[in-house]
C-alpha cells in the first residue's frame, strides 16, 4: 500500500473514533428515580394478620336433666341479663311440677307419722296395767303361800292321824272302813298340797313376767323415741328433696347472664337433654379484642401497652386505635400457607373505646372478622429518614444505597437504625438532602450517568 493510501486510512480512523467519542460525551444518562432524605418521624412496627374476639363468652347450659323447649332466639338476636320477660330458654313445666307436687306428699305423710309416732296413750295405760298386775300377782303369792302352808299342816295331821288309826286297828279298836277313810284323808291332803305348791309357783313366774312387762313397756317407748327421731331426720332430707324441686322450678327460666348477643345456638327443638348440654353462647360486643399470632423472633420487641393500628376491609377506610393488652407466655406451632412450619405467640390487642363503638355502629364489627395489625414497638421523631425500596445489600451483606452526585450514580454503604415497611433510619453513611435513587436496578453501576425524576 502506498504512503497515500495510508494516509487515508489514519484519517478515516481517527474520524470514527471522534465520532464515538462525540457520541458517548453527548448521551443523555439513565432515567432514574430520586428521593431527597430528610429529617423526620419513624415508626417501626409489626404488621401481622389478625382476627376479633370476645375476651370471655358466656356458654349457657343445661341447669340439670330435663326436657327443655324449643329455643326461638337466633345467633346476633339481644340477650338481656336477669330479665325474666325475655328469657334465653325455658323447661318444660309440666315435670317440674310433679316433681314439686311429689316432694310435698312424702313431707305430709313423715308429717302424718311424726304425729302418729308421739301418741303415747296406749303405752301409758299399758305401763299402768302392768304395774297393777305385778302388784296383784304379788298378792297372789302371798296367798299362795299361805296356802302351801295351811296344805302342809294339813298333810302332817293327817299323816299323823292316819298312824293313830293303824295302830287302832291293829288292836281292833277301830274299823277297817275307819282305817280306809284316814289312808283317803292323808292321800287328799298329799294332793292338795301338790296342788297348791303347783299354784305358788305359777304365780310366781307369773310375778317374774309381770315384772318385766313394764320394762318392756319402757324399752317400746324408747323404742319410738327412736323412730321419731328416723322420721323427723326422714322428714328433713323430704324438706331438702322439696326445696331442690323448688328450686329446679325456679330455675326452669334460664336467663343471660350478661346484656350482651347470641353468639352460638346449639339446640333448636324441644328435646330432654343431659345436665350440662350446652345450649347457647352469649357474649358481649363491648369486650370485643383481636387476637394476633406473632413470629416468636418478633415478639420480642413487642410490650404491654404499645400503640396498634387496626386496618382492613372489616375496618373500612379510617384505621382503628388499640393497645397491646395481653401477651401469651407460650409459644405454639402453626404452619403457614406456603407449608412451613413457624413457631407464633398470640399478642391480644384491646380496641380504643369509641373507635370500637364507632366500628360496631357503622360497619358492623362482630367476632371472627379478619383484619390487620401494626404494632408499633419503637418510634422516633426526629430520624434521618430514606425510603426502604432504595437499599440493597453489598457483597458483605452490609447495607448500602446510589446516591446521585454531579450527574452520577455513586454507591454508599450506610448504617441503619429503625425500620420498616416503607422507611428505615439512616444513622451514617448519608447527609440531610442526600438524593437516593429509590428503586435502583439491579443492572445500575458505580459511576453510570443518570438523569434524576423526582
């Protein structure tokens, strides 16, 4: 090639590259957006999904055994506490008052024994009689006696006299019919004596069992004493079965125990049911709470009293107040959506009082509505504050962020504070009225020219 054509050659070069040259300073920059930090408050929080409750709910049941009848009240109908004219269930009265009408007969008829049991006339006259006949046999033993006596004197005459006459007779001084008739006479007088020994002694045993008749008399009238006391201790577990009959009827009328809803029916038609068969739930609107189930990593920063933001559909457009007010003191595993087993705390959240009359009067907040909570666990007013979307982290893991200066993208590692979904605290790394590029592409450099839109 000769010297000319070289020549040519250097030129053309050179004329590209100035205009590769001209065209690269003449670029416009990447369009990137910025944000200008500044001072201001930060809240960091917990935002977590959440559902309301009662904080306690009334379970009414059956009183005892018994058919009840059918229960008009609907879930979400008025329940009035004590209030006899609108009661939550009654019980057939029909059995109550048989019961009632039974327990009154047995107490009447104790009553009837106890009365029969104290007469004690018949007993008194006994006793009487027998003192009497013990006495008489007495008598009669005496008599008796006298004549066992007489009858002994009479068997020895005539056993004597019967000897007279035999020795007669031996010197025929006496006939043999005389003899004969002395031999009856002592024979007579042998038995009569039997006879009358025979008398004393049944009069005497006679005397014995007069003697103990009135004992027995006595022992019968103890005995008595005995049955009254069975019967008034009959008649008072009679006087306790009535007044637990009464008592069941009284209670025939089961009333609310608080002014509050039915939350729950549990039995529609009349049936007999067990003692304890629940039958409605009633609790109150006004002790209406929500109930969270925090991460355990999170609910560390969480604490008694700490402010909450109550947000959602149930909601409506205006978040509602509440506060922290109870904190589980064990954890459970639940498994979330995704499949992942995570170990939560339930944190109880306590509506402000007239946001929560405010929610039940325009939208109708009840039990078991979903809805969302920001707990609010540290907040700062005056923070240096940047968006959350413009960090990133470094190849360490540290924090950084793109600031813009004189027309380029430069990185910055900073050290933060407070965060949350939105913002975070910048505590180094940044001044006041930085500008960040708040969504920074993945593909932006250290150094790329770019052209900032707020």
């Amino acid at each position: 090639m000769n010297t000319t054509k070289w020549i040519l050659a250097i030129l053309a070069g050179c004329i590209i590259v100035a205009a590769i040259a001209s065209a690269l300073v003449l670029r416009p920059g990447e369009a990137v957006e910025v944000v200008c930090i500044a001072s201001g408050p930060i809240e960091e929080y917990i935002d977590e999904r959440a559902i309301t409750r009662l904080s306690r709910t009334h379970l009414v049941s059956m009183p005892y055994a018994a058919r009840i009848e059918e229960i008009a009240l609907r879930e979400g109908d008025a329940a009035e506490k004590d209030n006899p004219a609108h009661p939550l269930a009654r019980i057939v009265a029909d059995d109550l008052q048989l019961a009632v009408d039974q327990a009154q007969a047995v107490v009447k008829r104790l009553d009837a024994s106890i009365v029969e049991n104290l007469a004690k006339a018949l007993e008194e006259l006994a006793m009487r009689q027998a003192y009497e006949f013990a006495r008489s046999m007495n008598d009669t033993i005496k008599a008796a006696q006298t004549r066992v006596d007489s009858g002994a004197e009479r068997k020895a005459y005539f056993a004597k006299r019967l000897e007279r006459i035999k020795q007669a007779h031996a010197a025929a001084a006496v006939t043999e019919d005389e003899r004969d008739l002395a031999a009856l006479d002592y024979v007579t007088s042998k038995f009569d004596l039997a006879q009358d020994e025979l008398v004393l002694k049944i009069a005497k045993a006679l005397t014995v069992a007069a003697e103990i008749l009135p004992e027995m008399i006595l022992q019968m009238i103890a005995d008595k004493s005995l049955s009254d006391a069975v019967l008034k201790q009959q008649r008072a577990e009679a006087e306790a079965a009535l007044a637990k009959a009464r008592l069941d009827e009284r209670r025939a009328t089961i009333l609310s125990p608080v002014d509050g809803v039915v939350l729950k029916r549990h039995v529609v038609d009349e049936q007999f049911l067990a003692a304890g068969a629940p039958l409605l739930e009633v609790g109150r609107l006004e002790d209406l709470e929500v109930e969270a189930d925090l991460l355990s990593v999170d609910v560390g920063r969480v604490e008694l009293g700490d402010p909450v933001e109550i947000y959602g559909p149930a909601v409506g457009p205006r978040p509602a107040r509440g506060k922290v007010a109870r904190i589980y003191p064990a954890g459970f595993t639940k498994v979330s959506s995704l499949g992942v087993e995570e170990q939560r705390v339930k944190v109880i959240v306590a509506f402000d009082p007239e946001d929560l009359k405010r929610l039940t009067a325009e939208h109708g907040l009840q039990v078991g509505y979903r809805l969302r909570v920001k707990i609010i666990t540290t907040t700062r007013q005056q923070a240096l504050v940047a968006p959350r979307s413009s960090l990133f982290r470094g190849e360490h893991g540290q924090w950084q962020v793109f600031v813009v200066e004189r027309g380029r993208a430069r990185i910055r590692q900073v050290e933060l504070g407070l965060m949350n979904d939105r913002q975070a605290e910048v505590l180094s790394g940044l001044d006041d009225g930085a500008l960040v590029i708040s969504m920074p592409q993945s593909s932006l450099r250290d150094g790329v020219k770019v052209a900032p839109q707020e």
